[in-house]
C-alpha cells in the first residue's frame, strides 16, 4: 500500500526523549518526505502529540520501530491516506 499520510497519537515521558530526538528518528524511516509533531496534551508524567507524517511508500513498520525505539509509544493511527494520491476527508452535514 502506497502509504502517504499518517497521523499518529503517541506519548512519551517528560524527560525522554526528545522532541528532536523523536523527529530525528522519523526523517530517518524511507519514504518520509516531511512531518509535523503537535503536543496536546501535558500532564505531571507524559505528553501527548498528534504527529502528521506525509511522504510516499511511507513504511509503516520501520516509522514505529524508530518512533518506540527512542522511547515513545505509539498509541494509534488517527488518519491514514494511501493510493496513487491524498484524498482529503470531506466533512458530512448531518
């Protein structure tokens, strides 16, 4: 699956890692061509960021090799867009 968009939901410790060291490890994963990490949420232990990755052929399992091996957790994915190109969600009026 060409993956080209994923938002992931993924907490780390206070202390460690790294925000930077965090985004280090993805720049890494093959197919990445840019990414995003938002915190929203912090509390007394750990915080919580929303990360937005976009690229092509994105590898799903080495982005959550790298992302665990500093020592975050990969909680969810949120959003995932694949295919030959992004399709945006369109917003249903109910």
């Amino acid at each position: 699956m060409n993956i080209r968009r994923l938002v992931l939901d993924v907490d780390k410790a206070i202390s460690r890692p790294t925000i930077l060291e965090i985004g280090d490890a993805i720049e890494n994963v093959s197919g990445v061509a840019g990414f995003n990490i938002t915190v929203t949420e912090i509390d007394i232990e750990t915080v919580g960021m929303d990360i937005t990755i976009e690229g092509e052929q994105v590898d799903y399992e080495a982005l959550v090799k790298a992302i665990e091996h500093t020592g975050a957790v990969v909680h969810s994915i949120d959003q995932l867009v694949a295919g030959t190109r992004v399709v945006e969600r369109v917003k249903r009026e109910r």
